[in-house]
DNA sequence: CTTGAACCTGACATGCATGTCAGATCTTAC
DNA sequence: GTAAGATCTGACATGCATGTCAGGTTCAAG
C-alpha cells in the first residue's frame, strides 16, 4: 500500500510516516517512480511504535528493539536491548498503574468534597 | 526544605524544580532572601508528577488535574479533567501492557530462533 | 494526453521538558 | 565579617516527534 493509506489506516501522519521510514523504523521499498510501498504488516507495526513512543521509548532504542528491520536477522544484542526495555517498561506500567489508584482516590475525596458544599 | 534537598530526594534537578514551580505544579514559599522553600509533601508530589510526565501528560494538564496547587479548592472542572486524563491513562496503561505481551513473544522466538543456529 | 490527486524532497517551525552557563545574591559556619 | 557553598534570575541550547509549506514529480482515470 502507499503512504495515503497507511496513513488513514493508523491516524498517523504522512509525515511521521516518512520519518519513521529514514530512523529504519518501517520497511519501505519503492515504487519505479519513487514513491513509498509498504506491506501489510507495516500497520500493526506502526501502532507498535505509537505505543512505544507514547511509553517514552525513544526512536533510536525502537529502532534496536523491534528485529527484522531490513535484514530480517536478529541478533543477541537486541535480544539484551529488548529485554532491558521491557523490564523499564513493566516498570514504568507498575508507576502508572499506583498513579491511577492514586488518582482514583483524589476523585472520591474530591467527590465528597463537592457533596458537601 | 530547601530546592537541593528536593532535587537529591527525587532525583529532579533544580531546573527542573523550579520549572514545575512556574507551570504551578508545585507550591512554593520563599524565605526573606527569595530562596523556594518546600515542604515534605513535595516529595511524594513530585514523583507522581514525573510519573505523568512519564505517560505522557503534559504539564499543563498536570496543572489540572492535581488539586490544590495553591488555593486548596477543587473545582468540578478539575474532576472532570482527572476523570477524563485516568480514562485516557487507563486505555494507554492496556495498550502497554498488550504491547509488552507481543514484546515478550518475540523475545522467545528469538532466541528459539539464536539457539537454532 | 491531459488533468487532478497523491506523492516526492527539503527546509524551517513548534511544543515540551530539560541542560547549561553567567553573574549576582543569600546562607551558614567559622 | 568573611569565605564557601547554595540559591537566585535570565538567557540560550538541546533532543524528539511532529507540523507546515513550497516547488516539483508521479500516478491513474477519463
């Protein structure tokens, strides 16, 4: 598929899209008149980075996590890469997680505040 | 306390500190010389700040969310904001967690895939 | 073959949180 | 009161992902 469509089908910009292509984040080839073709798996890979970005992995360490880039080999440093973002990750979402609970309480306490007055 | 204590109590440097101060996240009194003083509640404060900065919220909807910056009152807008940013928190804290699930078939496919060769 | 939509590259701009640096002022221990 | 360390303000710089705009090329339908 073309940028266009990828792009409606991720809600991601044409823009990023591109970026994403030069940080080797997304497999792309080209068309004869040089225009972007992607595959079919090129969208559920785009919203695995979208998660990623959006628990502050940055670019470059997404780029050493997800495998098969272009080559399709993988090697021991990305295993060791992925394991170590993963366990700051499982980490970061055991944070969220107590934040919520937290959070979750204010609004009672604010709640009952608000009854009151 | 003093900014220094604060910053080595969490971990966030004193730029940074001040900032939150500016954006208003953070109460701040000043001693006759002009220097923040801080009281202990700002540690726990400050943690759950960067726990959201960390999930992506932007400052100036902590600002909004955390009650009683300065006044001590809660506004119904101030629920509705928490309530709102915990649903969008939720949603992001489930899409980390499926995210991290499809991370960890990788990991073991890989190295079934290392130790084949 | 033409035309309008989609796409290309390249550059500059933005928002956010933080880093860094300089020069001045405050605090505290002696 | 003085010296050393902590803090102040204000400004400029950085990294990251994205937005936007301009001028040109390609694609596909008629």
């Amino acid at each position: 598929m073309r940028i266009g469509e990828l792009a409606r089908l991720t809600g991601v910009s044409p823009r990023s899209l591109r970026w994403y292509g030069e940080q080797s984040l997304l497999r792309e080839t080209r068309t004869s008149g040089g225009h972007r073709e992607y595959d079919d798996d090129a969208v559920e890979r785009v919203r695995i980075i979208q998660v990623l970005f959006a628990a502050g992995v940055p670019a470059r360490h997404v780029a050493g996590i997800l495998p098969c880039v272009d080559t399709g080999t993988t090697t021991p440093a990305m295993v060791a890469r992925l394991e170590e973002e993963r366990t700051r990750l499982r980490a970061q979402a055991a944070e969220l997680a107590a934040t919520l609970e937290r959070l979750d309480e204010v609004v009672v306490e604010t709640r009952l505040r608000l009854l009151a007055a």
